[in-house]
C-alpha cells in the first residue's frame, strides 16, 4: 500500500498535515530525520505510517509509560499489532510482547529508554527486522532540554547493530541548542531537520498581571464561551478553582494525579463529552487528551519554562477556528518560580538520604528490587522517615531522571489475561477440572488474543456474564494463574514506584556534581525565559514564543494583548517599525523634543504622533525633566 491508502485504511484521513508527508518521505527513503511539530501536529503518524509501508517492527523509545499504553492501545483499536515494554512488568508478559516483535506479526514495539541496558533485552533486539527507530519526545536526550533523562544516551548504542535502519527523532518543544544536540547524540549521519512552523495563527496569546485571578479568570471564562481548561498550579488550587466557579454558574470539574483512576476516567469522559465545561487541572491533565474545540486554556499559575508552557496552551483551538491563551499571574509568583527551582534540586546528600530511606522502607535488600511495582504513598513515607513531601518528591523525581527509578503517580493499570495453556492441554485441563470449565470457555468467547498476547479485560463484565461477584472472578482468575493455566496480571490503582535498578547503597548512587550544576543553570535559563515572557512588554507574544523556538523574522501576530494595543494606533506594521527605525536611535544618542522628532522621521506628522504616543503609554519612552523625550533602558 501507498502512504496515502495507509493513512485512509487506518486513520480515515484523506491528507496528511502539513510536513508529516515530507517527514514520512524522508524516512522511508532511508534518512535520519529530526520531526519539528507544534503540540497537537500528529507527531506519531510521522513513525506510524513509514512503519506500515515496510516490513519488519518499528521499535519506538518513549518516556512516559501512559504515553506507551495511550499509543498501544489506539493503535490496537485500528487492527496494528502493538506492544509496550516498561517496568514494572510482569516478566511473562515482558516475554510475549517481545517474543512478538522477534517472532510474531508484531509490527511496533514501544519501550522505555532503561530497557535499552538490559543484556537479556539486547540480545532479543538483535534478532528483531527493524525497520525504524523512533524517538518520542526526543528532547529528553539533550541536557539542554527542559526534561533531560541519561536514559535517552542509550539509544545511540544500539545504531552499530542497524546500520541501514534510519532514525526518527519526533519532538513538539526544542530550541535550537537543543536540535543540534539531538542529532549529535543520536548519531545522524547527516543533519536532516523537518520543521513545521510552531506558529498558531488562530491562537491569540494574553498575559495580565492580576491580584484578583479567581474574578478575572470568571470574567474571561464569561466572555468567551466553549470548552475549557484552567491550569492551577496545586492540588488544593484545583479543587478550590472548581469551586469557585461552580458557584459562580459554570460548570467545571477538577483533575490531578492523586485522584483515583475510575474518577480521573469519568471526569475525563464528563469534559470530553462537553457536559462539564471546564477542566481545573495540575499538568498531570491533557496528556494524550486531543480535543479539537478547546476554545480558552488559561494558566492562574506561571510554569516553570517555555517549553511546558506552549504545550499546554497548544491544547487551545486545534480545530483551527479562533481561540485564546492566557496567563494570569502576580509579582509573587515570579518569586515562587525561584523558590520552586531551587526546591526542585535538592542538594545531592538529600537526594542521596532520601534514596536510603526508600530503600529501607521498601523493605528491600541491596543487590534486589530491580523492575519490581510497589504501592506508594508520598505522605506515609514522608512522615514515616520525617522528610517533607516536597522535598522527598522532588528528589525521588530528581531520582527518576536520572534513571534509578519510576514514579508514577495514580496511573491506572487495568487487569490483563494471558491464556499459557494451548490446544490439547487446555482441553485435558478443562475436562479434569469441570468446576472451571464454564469459566474458561467464558473468559475464551468474550476476548479475541488471549493465546498471542496479554489483553486487557473486563473484570466486572465477566461476573456478570457469570452471574457471580467481582471477588468470586477476581479468585478464580488468581487461582487459574496459580495452576499455570493463565497468567494473570491483576490491577493497580494506587500510585507505583518500580526500580529501574537494583537496591544500591547510598554512598554508590553516582550524581555527577558537574552535570547537576550544568542541569541547575539550565533550568534557571529556560526559568529566566519565562519570566521575561510573563513580564514582556514590548513585543508580539507569538514573536517571543516562535523567536525562543529559533524560528527567525516571525510576524507579528495580530491579535495578542500586545499586538491588540499596538493596532489601536491605526498604523500598520511596515510604517511602525519605520518610524521606530528612525526615532529609536535618536533617542538612544540625546534627548529630542516631540517637534524634533517629527521634523527628523520626515514621514506623516500624525502617523509619527501616534507612534510617539504608543511608546509613551507603553513605557518605552519617558519625558525627562527639559521636557524632551529619552528611550527607557532596556525596552
């Protein structure tokens, strides 16, 4: 089939999105290539269809396991072979989904960057007909991304064993140091960047600086009607939010990652289906999540970098008609930002005594725990060890990055089934054992896979079908998966913490100082960059958005907060920037008078006015005492 008849037969698509075609091209035709889309772009189509069009598994490298599950699962839904490996696993069903890839009809294998290192891993992969690499949110192999993981290093290692198996380096947020540095590290043979403008021309950016943000956020969320999100910087400041707006006649709903995963589902669905309006969220809410008629995102918080930021408002009008992102904050905020990113690293003795203290109360010997699940709770083991959550969660997050361990907070892990037993022995088992007989035949007519690979399953269906309780199915699942008939993963509710690595000793953890103090003065770069967004008031919000992207000579927008007042003045862009070409550096060099600087422009004596006017009200220039105008330093 042709690129074109894959994107109809799966997606329903008649045409690609700008640049995926030119992407998909350019691997097939055996490149390595680095994708550049927007939040919202179809960043995954770009490795999907390349990898249909061929033979052989994509295997896909990608951090976040919800990521891996939201794709495995979608693409299951349209009849492709897909399988994850992460851990936490249960090793039997690590084994059938990379049997699969080695042996079966698999044709894309989503791993996580750790399970690069593993010897017994490796050794499978060698004997996988790869047909691409792809790398999702390929940022994360740069230490000059906002969301660097050493993990990522690894994936360069395994190129040697693929020689003529091109790369695909996918990522919606890179500067330009951190482009260069995602060829490099992957090992391009030749740079070869795709981009696709970052600019959202129906997306109008707006910043206010407000001490009321509960009043101004039900003002805005009065004046522009449709779906919503509202992202609040905590827990509590989501709930509260909720609140106040409920009162206040809109409906809205809240969502964090400590909300068990059935409410998170239902509240989800709520919004997605539009009986609840707006969504009052942490960051933990939009992943995967891909609504086209998301009128209004609004943060009453400041994050922490760009980069997080322009994803989280790119969840605004992605079905191209007008829509609106807006940020609200106070002079205190910016305060709290410092406050934040010196919290979020915690000095290397603390990360060091927090890892000990995990240990212990885990439970767990040195040398043991590599790839096992456990439930965990911040707030007992906290209070258990007498470390305050926010320093305990941002070192084991601290931890994570640097690839001792996962935390993943109140994701949802549905039961899954895997039939061990095949053919005659499972007819042999059936007919010894006839008080599971009905059982199995049911669990047989009602999931379609069971003998290839591990299926998520219903187990609430399935008692009903029986006519019994969920516990009584719940039993005999655990039960046939003790006497080898199944294996039988049952689910996980409660946040998990899965060691990547084994239990070392404190003093054996390695935390290169070098590279802490390179990552620390990283972030309060892209931490500066945002601030100066926040606080800027002399240029188009688009501009500064795309300018940090590295897109050169971007437009101005139009329609931001910034550009809205500049179009007050009735004069268009080419004979602004005119007229400021000329008084700028006059009044850089001495102070002028008003009259001075209209004879000196010698251009339309009330277009030159109002100019003059606009940088008045707008603080760029000030009147000095002989009543001449100077320019303000720094604008």
């Amino acid at each position: 089939m042709t690129i074109h008849q894959i994107l109809v037969k799966y997606w329903g698509y008649s045409a690609f999105r700008p640049m995926q075609e030119e992407i998909i091209n350019s691997v097939l035709s055996g490149n390595d290539t680095l994708a550049l889309l927007p939040t919202g772009g179809g960043k995954s189509i770009c490795y999907q269809v390349p990898a249909l069009a061929k033979e052989g598994v994509c295997l896909v490298v990608s951090p976040l396991i919800a990521l891996m599950r939201d794709q495995v699962d979608r693409l299951k839904k349209i009849g492709v072979k897909a399988f994850a490996v992460y851990s936490g696993m249960h090793h039997s069903e690590i084994e059938v989904a990379i049997n699969n890839a080695v042996y079966g009809e698999a044709k894309f294998l989503y791993i996580s960057p750790e399970r690069l290192v593993s010897p017994v891993f490796r050794e499978s992969l060698k004997m996988m007909k790869l047909n691409l690499i792809a790398v999702d949110e390929a940022h994360c192999i740069s230490q000059w991304g906002y969301d660097f993981r050493p993990s990522y290093m690894n994936i360069a290692e395994i190129r040697p064993w693929f020689p003529d198996v091109p790369v695909l380096a996918v990522t919606a947020s890179a500067t330009p140091d951190v482009v260069d540095d995602i060829q490099e590290k992957l090992r391009f043979k030749t740079p070869n960047v795709k981009r696709q403008s970052f600019e959202r021309k129906n997306l109008a950016y707006v910043v206010y600086e407000e001490e009321n943000k509960p009043e101004r956020l039900l003002r805005i969320l009065t004046k522009v009607k449709g779906s919503a999100i509202v992202y609040a910087g905590s827990r509590r400041g989501t709930y509260e939010t909720a609140r106040f707006l409920t009162r206040n006649g809109i409906a809205a709903d809240y969502y964090h990652a400590g909300l068990d995963a059935k409410t998170k589902e239902q509240k989800q669905k709520q919004w997605m289906e539009n009986s609840i309006r707006v969504m009052v969220a942490t960051n933990a809410f939009g992943l995967g999540i891909d609504k086209p008629d998301v009128r209004v995102v609004v943060h009453t918080y400041v994050p922490a970098n760009i980069e997080s930021y322009f994803q989280e408002a790119g969840r605004a009008g992605r079905d191209g008609k007008k829509a609106w992102a807006v940020l609200l904050y106070h002079g205190s905020d910016l305060l709290d930002l410092s406050n934040q990113l010196e919290n979020s690293f915690p000095p290397i003795e603390k990360i060091k005594s927090v890892y000990q203290a995990l240990g212990n109360y885990l439970n767990l010997a040195v040398g043991s725990g590599k790839n096992l699940s456990f439930d965990f709770d911040l707030a007992t083991f906290g209070k258990t060890y007498g470390i305050k959550p926010l320093i305990a969660y941002n070192a084991l997050k601290f931890l994570e990055k640097e690839g001792y361990l996962i935390l993943n907070e109140g994701i949802h892990f549905p039961p899954k089934l895997f039939v061990k037993l095949k053919g005659e022995d499972l007819y042999r088992f059936r007919v010894e054992n006839p008080r599971y007989d009905a059982f199995v035949q049911l669990i047989l007519r009602s999931y379609e896979g069971l003998f290839s690979q591990y299926v998520t399953i219903n187990e609430k269906e399935l008692a009903r079908k029986a006519g019994i309780e969920v516990r009584q199915v719940d039993a005999m699942l655990k039960m046939l998966h003790k006497l080898g008939v199944v294996f039988y993963v049952p689910q996980k509710n409660k946040p998990q913490l899965i060691l990547t690595e084994e239990r070392l000793n404190a003093n054996d953890i390695y935390i290169s100082k070098e590279n802490y103090l390179f990552r620390k003065k990283a972030a309060e770069k892209r931490l500066d960059a945002m601030k100066a967004y926040v606080t800027s008031t002399n240029r188009c919000r688009s501009q500064f958005l795309l300018g940090y992207f590295g897109e050169e000579q971007p437009k101005r927008c139009g329609h931001c907060d910034y550009c809205i007042e500049r179009n007050k003045i009735d004069v268009n862009e080419m004979e602004f920037n005119a007229v400021l070409s000329k008084i700028k550096p006059l009044l850089k060099e001495k102070p002028v008078d008003v009259q001075g600087l209209v004879d000196d422009v010698a251009m339309d004596p009330e277009k030159v006015m109002r100019v003059i006017e606009w940088l008045l009200d707008n603080d760029k220039v000030q009147y000095a005492e002989d009543k001449k105008l100077v320019w303000v330093i720094n604008k």
